[in-house]
C-alpha cells in the first residue's frame, strides 16, 4: 500500500500582526474538516522561550494547555474550536525547541563529527518535528500557521524549511494573509502594503498560491485585479476576508467564495461535498449575530492592561467558553472585565456586582489583587449571585469559605503569605522541589487528569457522568489536612481525584449556582459543544 501523502497548506502573514492568522487557518481546516477531511494544524512560534508557559499574558495572550500538558500558544485553541480537534502539544513549535535538539543531538554526537551549522540543520530540524506531526496524526491535509510578519528575521529559517520541502516534492500551497489599509485622509483601501508583503514572500523564494485580503471592508475587484497582477496570484484566489461580528462567521465568509474547494483542486484534487455539520455551523453562525436574552457576565481578573489597551486575548477560551454556553442557550453575553484590584481600593464598589448575572474568577497567579476577588466571591456567595471559578477561582473561593463561613481567620494560601498559620491552600508536595529548585518551565501539574465525582451534586449533574477528564494547570492544591473542616457549612467537594486526595471540584448547597473547578473547563469548550460547566452557570444566569 502506497504512504499516504500530506497535503499541506503554509499560512503566512503580511504587513501587520494580529491579522487573525490563527482564525483564518482555523477556518480553512474547519471547512475541510466539514467535507470529511482529517484536518489537523501546526503553530510555528519563532521565539526562544521553549513554550508559551513562562510568558505573561499580557505580553502574548493566552497560554493554551493541551490535554496531553502541552503550554502552547493560544492559536493551538483556535485550531481546537474551529476543526473540533484535539491537538497534542508537539503541534506548537518554536524557534526554542529547534535549536534545544540541534543542541542536544551535536552534543551527543549525532551529527557524526558533522560541522552543525543554521543552514541547513536548523530548517531539517523544523521538517522532521513537521513530518512527524503529520505521520503522527495521520492528517490528509496539515495547516501549518508560522507566526510573525514575513520581513521579519526570526521566521526566516521556518520559511525556508517549508520552501526546500515543497522543492522536494511535498504537495504544498502557500497561503498569505496580508492587509489593505484604509487610511482616514486617502478615504480609499489601499494595496500596496499588501503587495509588497508579497513581494517579501517571493524574496524568501516563496510564491503564494492564495491570498486573504483583510480590511474594514470586502475587497472590491479593482483591488482583487491589482493584488492578482502585481502578487502573481490567480484571481479568484484573492479572497475577501473583511471585519466580521463574529469569528464564527469567517468560515462562511471564506466558503461563499469557495475558498475550500479551490484549495482541495489546487493540490489537484476533486473536493469532497460539504457534510451535514456545515449547517450546523451556520445555525451557530447566526445565533452568534443574533440577538438573545442578555445575560451580563462579570469576569474578575488582572491581566488586563497593557499599555492602553485591554487585552482580552489574555483570557480568550474562558470568552469563547462563555460565548458558546451562551449561543447554545439562546443567549447574548455582555461580557464586562472587572479589575481586582479596584475592589480592594474602594470596597463600596462590591455593590455594583448586584447588576451582574453570573460572575466568573478565571486563572491565575501570584498574590497581585487576590483579596479583591476574595472579597467578589463573598460577594456572590452572600448576594446569590450565580459563580464559576476556574483553577485560582476554586482556590479562593475555598479561603474565602475558611474565613468567612468556617471562621479561620488567617487562611490563606503559600503562594499569597507563606508564613500564614492556616495555609487551607499548599504546594503540591511533588511540586516543592521544584519551586526550590527554580525549575519553572513546564513543570505545573499540567494536561488531562480525571475527577470523580459526587453522586447527586450539580457538578454530577451537569457532566452527568461519574468521571470526567479536564484540563489543568496548576502547582498548589486544596490542603488535605482540612478538608474534614472544610466541607460543612455549605461547601461540598463534588469531585475528588480518583484516588481522593486532591479536590477537583467544589460547589455549594446554599446557592442556586455556585461551583468551582481546579481544572480549566475553558479548554475543552467548543462552539457547538460547550464546557458544561459555562453551560450551567449560562442557565443560571438566565434564571436570575
Ligand atoms: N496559581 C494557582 C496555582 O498555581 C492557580 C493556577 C491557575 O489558576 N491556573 O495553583
């Protein structure tokens, strides 16, 4: 039997960044995946860090976790909602690992006696962690997504990996997203910037099969004509990818000008017709333009800010999570970010928490504002206000419970105040060392673990099951030691892990939704299956 061959499609990007790089491959894979293709996707990073893990949201977004402990770059989550695809964390590749294994195979004499220069053992590297991505996943076609803005210097090597494997052979198109400003003064979209991007791929001897053309507005055909003749791109491969509502709308928008069955024919195939989910998928569409009851959901975190602007990225599945409960309820989320640290300075500002429908406590780290969310949580315990925390939001919620319902007044946790006498919350004990030993990379409690949960909690109820797998990021836990004071007054332990040490899940029985996860339910959400977890709190923000 002949191997089965990769079709690949290398999406790049022009003159900006934040074009949605991440969306539009996202987007393509989903409407291959829709005519029945295995579709899988590849984000190459060209930084140094080894992973997104030990990078500050504010600085890069959100760090995406995968089920098998991967800390990837957010786009990994894209690729997972949109293609509705597990992706192993070997499908997020940076400059780091590249140049760590060169490293490593030159010092274990690997390359026999070899001098081990950039060109050409660095790109070989990047083709065999592709290839293996490929033979691992068994995919008919792989996205592969190369991060930055092609000019740059540091993806100059991942471009000239991908180039020299389609010169031997690989079947392989290029697709570039550009951008085609409207400037205020000139009142007109312009395409020069966007044919200079391209003229910059050519210089990397790449030249782009197709191009996405995003603006604030569709890409008229004198703007096509000029892209097409001066990029040397087939015109009806310029596609028209404007500013849109909603994320969920892009693959519709990409459909309408047949974008995925060109690709299909450009690697000389017949396209497959589009399968039944497709429907699906507009139907989600439509109820992500749509209009319906509003629900107002409060998100407490602090890393919000950079510079002047508020960076939703930094939270970005815990949106899309709440996005998808909520489409899948009928419901429209107001979705509001409140700084932590402003309830410390003027506590008075608890009382607007009253507008709210649903409050979420989402990750995080260090002690910077966490008696601001403690004092939120007491807020939506006392007020009723219907409450989800995520991994810190647990940790919290269960000192907040300590001190105000159970009465000890010092707890707290070792990450926040060492030296407090009830440390309710403590380091793993396996993690210990290896905060002692600076050991911080990729070394949390990370990836799938399982939960078992209680019989006849909401948590049960919800997943409705008795076992359930999420995903986690985390180093300190529930202290065992108080667990027996702990669950009473209110308090349940839904789910335990299965061997019972650590608490996975916490709910209350005094509240008509208040429950918490050590895990992040946020990363398992998918458009046209939400977290159940965002679909209970969604309910019971709409009952409020
Ligand atoms: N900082 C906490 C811990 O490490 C919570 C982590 C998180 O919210 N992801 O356990």
């Amino acid at each position: 039997m002949p191997e089965k061959t990769t079709n690949w499609i290398i999406v790049t990007g022009g003159v900006i960044s934040t074009l949605g790089k991440g969306v539009v491959a996202g987007s393509i894979g989903s409407l291959l995946k829709m005519r029945g293709y295995k579709v899988t996707a590849v984000k190459i990073d060209p930084y140094i860090n080894i992973d997104a893990g030990t990078m500050r949201p504010t600085e890069h977004g959100e760090v995406f976790v995968t089920y098998d402990g991967g800390e990837t770059d957010q786009d990994i989550g894209n690729y997972e909602r949109f293609l509705d695809e597990n992706i192993p964390r070997e499908h997020n590749i940076t400059t780091g690992q590249v140049y760590q294994e060169v490293i490593r195979k030159e010092r274990n004499l690997e390359y026999d006696g070899k001098c081990v220069e950039v060109i050409p053992h660095i790109p070989l590297e990047v083709q065999r962690r592709l290839k293996k991505a490929a033979s691992n996943t068994k995919a008919d076609f792989v996205i592969v997504e190369i991060g930055g803005t092609i000019g740059d210097y540091q993806n100059v090597l991942f471009l000239e990996a991908v180039r020299t494997m389609r010169l031997e052979g690989e079947p392989m198109i290029f697709a570039h997203v550009t951008y085609l400003p409207i400037p205020r003064t000139a009142g007109e979209m312009k395409s020069k910037p966007a044919q200079h991007s391209l003229r910059a791929l050519n210089a990397n001897g790449i030249q782009a099969d197709f191009v996405i053309a995003r603006s604030d507005e569709p890409i008229d055909d004198v703007r096509k004509e000029k892209i097409s003749v001066f990029g040397n791109v087939k015109k009806d491969h310029v596609i028209s990818c404007q500013d849109l509502e909603s994320i969920y709308d892009v693959p519709l928008l990409l459909q309408e000008q047949r974008l995925d069955e060109l690709v299909v024919k450009a690697f000389g195939k017949k396209p497959a017709p589009l399968k039944e989910k497709f429907s699906a998928w507009k139907e989600l569409a439509a109820k992500s333009r749509n209009n319906g009851k509003e629900i107002k959901i409060g998100v407490i975190g602090k890393y919000f800010n950079s510079g002047d602007f508020t960076l939703e990225d930094s939270y970005i599945s815990v949106i899309e999570a709440i996005k998808h409960a909520s489409y899948y309820n009928d419901a429209k989320p107001i979705i509001q970010w409140l700084n932590s640290l402003e309830y410390e300075e003027n506590p008075e500002k608890l009382k607007e928490l009253k507008e709210y429908d649903a409050l979420i406590i989402p990750g995080g780290f260090g002690k910077t504002g966490v008696e601001g969310k403690i004092s939120t949580i007491k807020y939506a315990r006392e007020n009723k206000i219907p409450f989800l925390g995520l991994c810190y939001g647990l940790q919290l919620a269960v000192i907040e419970h300590a001190r105000n319902v159970i009465g000890i007044k010092s707890a707290n946790s070792s990450e926040i105040n060492k030296s407090s006498e009830d440390l309710v919350v403590d380091v793993l004990p396996e993690q210990k060392k290896n905060l002692e030993a600076k050991n911080y990379g990729a070394s949390m409690r990370l990836g799938n673990y399982e939960a078992v949960l209680k019989k006849g909690t909401k948590t049960n109820e919800l997943y409705g099951k008795k076992k359930v797998l999420e995903i986690h990021r985390h180093r300190y836990e529930v202290n065992p030691e108080y667990h027996g004071k702990l669950e009473s007054k209110g308090l349940v332990f839904s789910g335990l892990s299965p061997e019972g040490k650590l608490v996975e899940f916490i709910e209350r029985d005094d509240h008509p939704f208040f429950l918490a996860t050590q895990a992040h339910p946020e990363f398992t959400s998918r458009p046209l299956k939400p977290n159940p977890l965002f679909d209970g709190l969604v309910k019971a923000a709409l009952k409020k």
